[in-house]
C-alpha cells in the first residue's frame, strides 16, 4: 500500500491546501489529526483541508483571549475607534481580495460576493463609532451632593460561531461591535469555507490591532462544545440553522453566558391584487434565487392574494429562463452553484416531494442545472404549495422558489403569523394603509414593504422572531452594543468628612 492509500481519509494531500487556526496573531496549526475538506462548489473539487480544534486547543484560544483581554480593556476609546477606522480602510482596499475567496469557497457569483463584503463593511463602519455608542448618562445631584452615572463595560472573552452562507459579513456582525466595546474574541466560522476568516484576521492585524484580541478556532461540534461549555468565555453569538442555535442556546446559557443565537427561516413575500405584477416578480426573484437561495433573508414562498396569482406566477416563470447559472467567477453568471454535492442533492429533492404532494412544478432546475462536477441546480419555480407540503414546512435553502395562493389578506397574513419561523417577510401593495397594518400585525423581526430582503443597515438590529432566534438581543446597531456590554451604574459623592455620621437608615434621597 503506498503512503498515500494508508493516510486518514480526511488528511490534506499535498495539492490541498491546509487551513489553520489564528491564535495570539500567529498561524496555528492544528494537532488533533482531524480535519475537514473545503471545496470549489463550482468545480466540485476539494482545495483545502480545515483544521478541526480540540477542546485543549480551544482552550489554549481561550486563554490567550482572556489574557489580552486585560490590557485591552484599557485601551482608550479614540484608539479603539482609530483601529476600526484603518480596519474599514483596508477592509475596502482588500474587498476584492475578500470577494474572491467567498467566491471559491461558497460558490456565489463574484458582485454577490462583494455586496457581501460591502454590507459588513457597514457594521465596521457603526463599530468606528464606538466612543458615542459607549457613551453613558449623569445625573447631577440626585440628592443632597450626590451624583448618579452610568458606563457600560466590556465582557471579557466573547465567542462568534457562523454559518457557510455568509464567512465574512456575519463575522463581521460580531467581531466589529464586540471588540470596539473592549472584549477579545474567538470566531469559529464554518468549516465549509473558513478562509475568509484569515484574511480579516491578517487586516486587523495590519489595523494595528493587538494580537489576542481577535483569533480564530476552526472545528465542528468538538469545538463549539468547547466554547460554550468553557468557563472562561462570557458570551456566545451564533447564526446557523434553527437546531443548532436552540442547542447552542440552551447549552450557553445552562454554562452561565449570554447568548444571542440566530436561528434559520422561511420568508414569506405577499402580492396583494393592486400590486405592480412586474416589479413585484422582478422582486421575487431577485430575492429567490439571489446567492442560489442560500440566504437567510431569501424569499422562499410568495403569497398571491385574489386574482393576482396567474398574472404573478407567468411574470415570474418567463423571467427564469433570462437567469445565467455557472460558476461565480464568470462576469455574466448571475447564480452559482450550492454548498456542497449533498446540499444541492438535498434541495433538489424537493422539487420531486413537491410533485408528488400535489404542487405544480413550473420550472424544474434539474433541468436546467449545468453540467459538469461542481454542485449546481437550476431555478425551480413550485405553484400550488400548501402549507402541509414539506417544500411549505422547511427551510429549503435553495433556488426553489414556492408560491401558495390565498384569497384574502387576512390568509395570507395567518399564514405568515402561523409560521414557527419569524425572520423576514414582505408585502408588495400600493395601498398605503394595509401595508401599515401588515407591518403593525405581522409576526417577523424585519419587514419589507415593496422591499423583498428588507436586512436592516447597520445603525438599526438585525433579527428574527419565534424560532429564528433564541435569545433577546437582536444583533449588530444598538442591540448588539448591549449584547457585548454589561451596565454598572456608579452612586458619588464627596462629602466634608466632619459631615459624616453612623446612619441606619436606608438611604432616601429627599
Ligand atoms: P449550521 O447550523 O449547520 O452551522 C452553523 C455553525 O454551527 C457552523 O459554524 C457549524 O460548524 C456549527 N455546527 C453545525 N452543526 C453543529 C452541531 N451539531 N453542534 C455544534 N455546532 C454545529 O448552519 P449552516 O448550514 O452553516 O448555515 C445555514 C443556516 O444558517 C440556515 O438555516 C440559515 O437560515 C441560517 N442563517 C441564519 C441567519 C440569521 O440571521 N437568522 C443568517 C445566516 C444564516
């Protein structure tokens, strides 16, 4: 048997390339002997190995995070701000750079990719703002000589735990505002395309910012175990599926920290009848097959209500043909392929499911997917979707788009309400005053009204509802300062000490 045949399966071969932890601003290669293959999904074939952390190797992280932790909690707010400031500099000289390994890795299409980048520039920009955001309140003589203030402190050790479909815009979610507000950090991004996460490590570097405080574990469930059974980080955030962020919940918070947990979706976009038909399928499927439906915000069930659902169903099937599949790299490609072979398996699946349930299968991406090795699926457009259909019930997480007809508003915004998930929806109408009931009645963290992927900017939160997110604090803008920051309020005062007496009372301040 040659060398080769008797190493461990999952071993890099030598034309893969290895991909190691950054810990204390340095490389870090892994010692556990397991690892996990990173692929081109355009290609199929597998380009790096990712290291997988140990707990002893998450805890080495973690105790490098909490000794910079002490000094960098010192460091004044103006230089914290001006490292985010020379961050976002080069965040912006190296977008392309950024955009290309997302690209390689995920496999969306190149000006996807910088959009990507473009969007969690946005929250590094809010975190350069750090020295107003922290800023407290006074009040002067609450009584007698007696002044009250408040600050807010840093954590200690935070944790970020992300999914494959965004590696750079939401770690960039977490890492800005948490370490602007003094903590260090630990990122373990996906194992399926880690190596965004690098590269930001290398610029914050270069930003000057010290070593310790951003490093990166990478792993599987070994890790995140790790992390969130470990004493000695103080706050988890996580975005992933819905499972995972209940479990990621429910285990961070039984170990004592914070945890903001992310959870998947199912975004419902209504049509009501008065709605502009070509903008609103224009709309729908920009937002459904943008990044092969591999978003959280994606649309995956449009709601036609009363009559508009022929015209809006034709609207959208004659616009699927115009739509370029290929790889992300080509500058006419608008979709590229999936994650991974058994992702797209997955997802094709319900096109099938959805037949034989009884749905109309107006356009089928099996059809339509290019050939070749890389993971591809065209669109598929399903008609005629009810709520019992599993295309309905789960998160597809793929271009295939499902669209349910109701008769009235009042269905379609049950339907909605109904739903387990809450993360964003939609309505397409001209009527000012209904879309102002929906977003008043409506069960969804975000709200678009004639805006299909209504993903809040950086100065507001981003979050779900019900079952797409666990925890209280949405994430990034005000919110995520909060998250990564605990209040203590300080009572002063500076009294003659010839003044002073032996008082039992409880204090009272008239
Ligand atoms: P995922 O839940 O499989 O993985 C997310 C993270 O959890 C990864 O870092 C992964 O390594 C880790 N993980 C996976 N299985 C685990 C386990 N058993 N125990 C511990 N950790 C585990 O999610 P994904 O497939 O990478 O991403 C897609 C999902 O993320 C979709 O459901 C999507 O809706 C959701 N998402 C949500 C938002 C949001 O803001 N709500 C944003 C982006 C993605």
């Amino acid at each position: 048997m040659t060398e080769l045949a008797t190493a461990p399966r999952d071993r890099p071969t030598p034309q893969i390339a290895r991909i190691s932890h950054w810990i204390g601003g340095t490389l870090v290669a892994g010692d556990s002997g397991r690892s996990g293959p990173v692929y081109n999904p355009a290609t199929g074939e597998q380009t790096g190995a990712v290291d997988f952390a140990t707990a002893a190797e998450v805890d080495r992280a973690v105790q490098v995070a909490r000794e910079t932790f002490t000094t960098w909690r010192t460091v004044s707010l103006s230089r914290r701000s001006e490292i985010m400031f020379r961050l976002r500099q080069l965040v912006d000289a190296h977008r392309e750079d950024l955009a290309r390994i997302l690209t390689a890795e995920h496999g969306k299409v190149l000006s996807d990719a910088m959009g990507e980048v473009a969007r969690g520039l946005e929250v590094i920009e809010f975190a350069c703002g750090i020295p107003t955001l922290l800023k407290g309140g006074f009040s002067e003589q609450v009584s007698t000589g007696i002044d009250v203030y408040s600050i807010r402190q840093p954590l200690g050790v935070v944790a970020g735990i992300t999914p494959f479909n965004f590696p750079a815009m939401v770690p960039m979610w977490m890492f800005a505002p948490a370490i602007a507000c003094g903590n260090t950090f630990i990122l373990k991004p996906s194992e399926k395309d880690p190596s965004a996460s690098l590269l930001m490590a290398r610029l914050m570097q270069e930003a000057g910012l010290p070593d310790g405080v951003f490093n990166v574990v990478h792993g599987d469930k070994v890790a995140v175990e790790a992390l969130l059974e470990h004493p000695g980080v103080s706050a988890v955030s996580f975005v992933g599926s819905t499972p995972i962020a209940r479990f990621v919940y429910e285990t961070g918070t039984r170990h004592g920290k914070r945890v903001q947990a992310l959870g998947g979706a199912k975004n419902h976009m209504i049509v009501l009848p008065d709605a502009d038909v070509d903008m609103a399928a224009d709309a729908a499927v920009s937002a459904a097959f943008g990044s092969a439906g591999e978003r959280c915000m994606a649309v995956s069930q449009v709601v036609t209500v009363g009559d508009v659902a022929d015209r809006l169903v034709e609207a959208i099937r004659v616009r699927l043909p115009k739509i370029k599949v290929g790889a992300g790299t080509e500058p006419d490609v608008e979709m590229g392929p999936l994650i991974t072979r058994e992702h797209r398996d997955r997802v094709a699946s319900y096109i099938e499911q959805g037949r034989e349930q009884g749905a109309t299968v107006v356009a089928d991406g099996r059809e339509t997917a290019p050939e070749g090795d890389g993971f591809f699926l065209g669109v598929s457009l399903l008609d005629n979707v009810t709520p019992e259909m599993d295309a309905y019930r789960d998160e597809i997480f793929g271009p295939v788009l499902g669209v349910t007809r109701v008769e009235t508003y009042e269905e379609a915004l049950r339907l909605v309400n109904e739903n387990p998930y809450g993360n964003g929806t939609a309505i397409f109408t001209r009527d000012g005053g209904v879309a102002r009931q929906f977003q008043f009645d409506v069960e969804a963290g975000m709200v678009g009204v004639n805006v299909p992927i209504p993903v809040p900017v950086a100065y507001y939160s981003f979050g779900g509802w019900k079952a797409s997110l666990f925890g209280d604090s949405h994430i990034y803008g005000p919110e995520g300062i909060t998250f990564y920051t605990r209040g203590k309020v300080v009572t002063s005062r500076w009294p003659d000490p010839a003044t002073s007496k032996v008082d039992l009372g409880f204090p009272q301040t008239r």
